[in-house]
C-alpha cells in the first residue's frame, strides 16, 4: 500500500524529468500534471510558503529522480539483453537481476525520501486530502500492465 501511495504521489515527478515525446494514447501532450500544479493543490489550499517549499523540495530531487530512473531503465534493458540471448547465461542474468533489484531500491528510497521532506511541509489534513484525492487513477497512472502489474491472465494461469 505504502509502495502503490509513493509511485502515485511522485509517479508525476518521474514523468516530468522525462523528455515529451508527444501525446501517449488518453494523455494529454506532455503527461499527467503533478498534484501540486493542478486541482488538487488547489483544493489543499496550500499557502504561498508552502508551495515555493513544494518547488524547492522538487528542484532538489529532480537531478537525483531522473539519476534514478535511467539507473532502472539501463537495468531493465540489461535484464531484457540478457533473456534474449540464446542461449542464456545465467549469471549473466542473475547479475542483472540483482542490478536491477538495487536500482529499483534505490529509486524506491529517493521517492520515499522525497515524499517525506513534502509531507513535512504539509497539515495533517492536508495530507489526508492528498491521499484521498490520489486514489483516483488518473490516464496512464498505475492499472493492469504497469509497474509490474500484469495484464489480463496470469502467466501460470495458461499453463497445464
């Protein structure tokens, strides 16, 4: 739970270090706006020192976001390379798996951290509003065939 409510507060953060590459189907030209340049910061009422903290926070982390998604990305190619090899090498492999497997701990605390230092800048009630708010999905967030959530059955599910 814990994980899903991270990826989706700072799932935005990651979007926006990326270059735009042109609308993606059921996304406007650019991504998803994160929560604090949209509706829900306005509906948190945030004050003005709040938002330039918000800012600050996400200037701070941006460097160190994008560092950490191309470490996942360059991992889950390796990993990738290493299955479509014939035949496959399997320390090989385990080796990228356990690149990838640190990549994505890595990735996984610089969101967490950077959660916690925007969290600091927010009521309580604030907070339970934000959470609240990013339950909903939104075009192209977390759903079935994202961030490891499979699509359709299940792979043992096809086997006899």
């Amino acid at each position: 739970m814990l994980t899903r409510l991270s990826l989706m507060l700072v799932l935005p953060v990651l979007l926006s270090a990326q270059p735009d590459r042109g609308p993606k189907p059921g996304l406007r030209a650019g991504g998803p706006k994160p929560w604090w340049d949209g509706e829900i910061a306005r509906d948190l009422n945030l004050s003005d020192g709040q938002m330039k903290q918000i800012r600050e926070t996400r200037k701070e982390f941006r460097p160190r976001m994008q560092e950490v998604r191309d470490s996942v990305n360059k991992a889950e190619a390796d990993l990738d390379a290493a299955l479509n090899e014939d035949p496959v090498d399997q320390a090989k492999a385990n080796e990228a798996i356990n690149r990838l497997a640190a990549a994505r701990d890595d990735m996984f605390k610089t969101v967490s951290r950077m959660e916690l230092k925007m969290r600091m800048v927010l009521t309580a009630q604030q907070w339970q509003t934000l959470k609240a708010k990013q339950r909903r999905p939104w075009p192209g967030g977390p759903g079935p065939g994202r961030h490891g959530v499979p699509a359709g059955p299940t792979a043992t599910s096809n086997q006899k």
